[in-house]
C-alpha cells in the first residue's frame, strides 16, 4: 500500500524446500518419507491458496460503502481520530483491542521520565561548563539521587521498544568529551527516537478490518516484568515529576510535558497499580508514531439497519516526506477529514526549524483544497486541540507574537474564528471548478470522547447525506 521502502520480512522457509532436491544418495524409505513430505507441501499450499482466493472474493463481495481518508500534519490527531470513530462506532471490537496497548502506555511513561531526566543532563552540563544558572533552577543532590534510582528504566524502556518495534534500535548512551566532577551526569544516554513502526508491523490485515497482531507469550512476559518495574519505581516517578526544581527547570526549558502525545506521568499509581488494564480513554492518549498507510475496514456496530455500516478508513503518514505518498489514495475516496492542530502556532516544524507549523498547515491545506482528483470529494475540517489552545492562552501565551498575520486579542475565540475563517477563504478560492460540496468544519479535542461521539455521529451523517444527493437519491 504504502511506496515507503521498508525492509523486507523474515518468512519461513517454504514446505517443500526442506525437502527439495533429495540428497545425492538417499534409502526406500528416505524417498517414501521425502515423497509424504513433498505431497503434504503441496496440499498445505493448496489450501493456502484456497483461503487466500475466499478472502479476495469475501472483500470483492463486501466493498465498503463508504472511504474516508484521513489527512493532516505529523501529530495532528490522525491515528487518534481513527481510534475514535472505532470507539464510537465499533465499541466491541475497539474493547478488544485494549489490551494490546499496554506495551505502548508502559513505554510511553518511561520515555516521559527519560525527557525530564534529559532535561536535568542539559542543566547540568550547562552549570558545569560555566553558564550562570539560578538557584532555583539548579539540579539539586536529590534530583541525582532520584535519577541513579531510576537507572534501571532505561533498560526496560529499551525492551519495550525493541519489542513493539524491532527495526529502531534504541540510542547509545552518550559519554561528555569534557572531564566532569563527582555528582555530575558523567554519563547519560540520551531518550532514543520515538519509536516508529510501520502500520503493516503492529496491524496484521484480515477481510473485515485491520487487528492488532495477537500478543505472543514473549510479549506478554515483557509487559508483565515492564508492569513489576513500573510498580517498583511508581513512588521515585512520581517524586521526579512532582519536584518543584524539576517543574521550574522544564518550565525554562520550555518543556510542556502536558502538551505532548502520551502524557501519562498525572496517572503514574493507577498504571502502576498491579490490576491495571488500558481504559478507552488510555488508549486515546497513547501515542504510536506510524508510517505508511494502513485501511481499516470496519462494520459499524451501532445504529439500526444494515445499510451503510461498511466503512474503509484510510490513514496515511504526516510526515513531509510522506505528503507525496498521499495521491493515490485520492481515486477513490467518498470524504476527507483533515486535522488542522490548532496547537501548534507556536511550533516549528521537525524537518525544518525555521517554519511555523500552523503557517505549514495553512500551506498544505491549501494544496489539498486545489487538487482536481479531489473535486468531487466531501471536505470534512477538524480544528483540533482546542484543549491544548485553550491551556496556551489561559498560560499568557501570545498568539501574535507568533503569527505576525493575527491582529485579534489573545482570546480562544478569536483564534478560533481567525483560523476557520481563513480555512475557509482558502477552500472558497482554490476549489477546483465544478466543485459543489461545502466544506464542514468541526472543533475537536480528539482525546474528549464525548465531545468526538457527538462530532463524528454528525459527520457520519454528513457523509452519508451528501453522498445520497451526489447520487440523486436525496
């Protein structure tokens, strides 16, 4: 699906090759054993085959009525949209799955302990080497302390990420050139890439939908032993996290713990805790960074009837580089949702320091509104992250200071109406001609699923309607 180049998998070797050809010189009954064997081959495969042709038919049979595509910059809310239009419409099947996101919580807390133990390295280093710190912001004896503690995290961290993604190696500790006293970091490795798995790896694809890949003993094992470190360590977390000397150093940092994908350090005991299960709303913060396309091919549970409740929802990477792999998805596709993040106007872009992602967000939002494949299409637009904007602005954050082009007060509503109306201005005078449905635009906190229930129940709805005038049903 996806033309990003990716290694190719381990598969076993095929029956008849262990077989096949016969030793140079072998008994009666070495043949008779190779000939069963040979025979066995190939009923196996057939049967493969069979299977694999019922599948084809069962999806040619089964097309979705509906596609949906969504779109959006790297962390705009794309994956956890997707997790929650399968939380509202498909309840069981997101039930489930629950379980499976275990690894990935327990991973995503031990990699916000190693950020804030980073951030403490880097003030560190900047005392040692003779920059002038304040008091307040100086890493204390009992921060070390803390930080010797928690050592043993990394490790785990490290098994968890090699399990849940193979291919990204974890960073190597990382060892100052400069001498450094007694009580300093003398070394610390520093937090490893977040990991990045590609949907194929952690979805395996069956004729309804895509499902997670069932957990193997191995896996289970980790998570249990991961669980037992969690509960060791929960009270010196919680210490770190809480510590007002760490606060204030990631404050000057400009760190916003809260702001970031993943953010589990407020529910530290409850993970902890030895009964501990995933909870829907967990798993709506959970972050898992993928690459590559991945279609989801659900039957929606709730509503009454057995009409359109087949659904392809495509997700596809965010990336930069990713953006170009979007075109073919474009054929065939009933709506679009696209995740404008409005969080992010005080925010660079990974791929380049020197663009503001809401200015790179209008850009792309504009490419996708002026494609022609795309004339006919429904246009579905989520401002998203009100709840991070809201929190930006409460804090005295300055929206203008920023983007140069707002005028407005450094109001949450005022935002939000500089940004809709923009988006919109923009869709008005870039459509393609021939263009006719308006463009829908719904604010949403991906993460509230409330909030996303009564959102996506109208854009169901929404999608439907239009898609019943476009053939002159309606």
């Amino acid at each position: 699906m996806s033309v990003i180049i990716q290694s190719q998998p381990q598969y076993p070797p095929r029956p008849h090759s262990v077989v096949w050809p016969p030793a140079p010189i072998e008994t009666h009954e070495q043949k008779l054993r190779r000939l069963a064997q040979q025979r066995e081959a190939f009923r196996v495969s057939q049967a493969i085959d069979r299977e694999l042709a019922q599948e084809r038919a069962l999806l040619a049979n089964k097309a979705p009525q509906f596609s949906l595509l969504l779109l959006g910059q790297a962390e705009s809310g794309k994956s956890t949209t997707l997790k929650a239009f399968k939380s509202h419409f498909t309840p069981k099947a997101f039930a489930s799955e629950l379980d499976h996101w275990t690894a990935v919580i327990m991973l995503n807390l031990l990699r916000s302990v190693h950020m804030i133990l980073d951030a403490m390295a880097r003030q560190d280093a900047l005392a040692f080497h003779g920059s002038e710190v304040e008091p307040h912001l100086t890493v204390t004896t009992y921060i070390r302390q803390l930080r010797e503690i928690l050592l043993p995290l990394f490790t785990v961290e490290d098994t968890l990420h090699l399990r849940i993604c193979p291919d990204n190696q974890p960073a190597s500790p990382t060892v100052p050139s400069d001498p450094t006293p007694p009580g300093v970091w003398t070394t610390h490795r520093s937090v490893s890439p977040e990991v990045l798995v590609h949907s194929a790896q952690y979805y395996k694809m069956g004729p309804d939908s895509a499902h997670f890949q069932p957990l193997t003993a191995t896996m289970k094992q980790v998570i249990k032993e991961s669980h037992a470190a969690i509960r060791k360590y929960a009270l010196h977390m919680k210490a770190l996290w809480k510590n007002e000397t760490v606060q204030a150093i990631l404050k000057a940092q400009k760190i916003s713990m809260r702001e970031l994908s993943g953010f589990f350090l407020d529910d530290i005991d409850r993970i902890a805790a030895e009964s501990y299960s995933p909870s829907e709303d967990d798993v709506l913060k959970a972050r898992l960074k993928t690459h590559g396309a991945m279609e989801h091919r659900i039957t929606i549970e709730t509503g009454v009837g057995s009409r359109n409740k087949d659904w392809l929802i495509i997700d596809v990477g965010g990336a930069r580089k990713q953006v170009s792999t979007w075109a073919p998805f474009f054929q065939h596709v009933t709506a679009i949702i696209f995740l404008f993040p409005l969080s992010t106007f005080d925010q660079q872009l990974e791929e380049d320091s020197k663009v503001n992602r809401m200015e790179d967000n209008m850009a792309l939002w504009r490419e996708i509104c002026s494609n022609t494949l795309l004339t006919k299409v429904q246009f579905i637009l989520f401002l998203n992250k009100t709840d991070i904007l809201k929190a930006k602005i409460k804090s005295g954050t300055q929206v203008n200071y920023h983007i140069t082009t707002y005028k407005g007060p450094n109001e949450y509503q005022e935002v939000v109406k500089y940004v809709r109306s923009n988006c919109l201005k923009i869709y008005k005078d870039c459509s393609p001609r021939g263009r006719r449905n308006p463009c829908s635009v719904h604010l949403t906190s991906a993460i509230d699923r409330k909030s996303m229930s009564h959102v996506l129940a109208q854009v169901r709805e929404h999608i439907m309607n239009n898609q019943l005038a476009n053939t002159k049903i309606l």
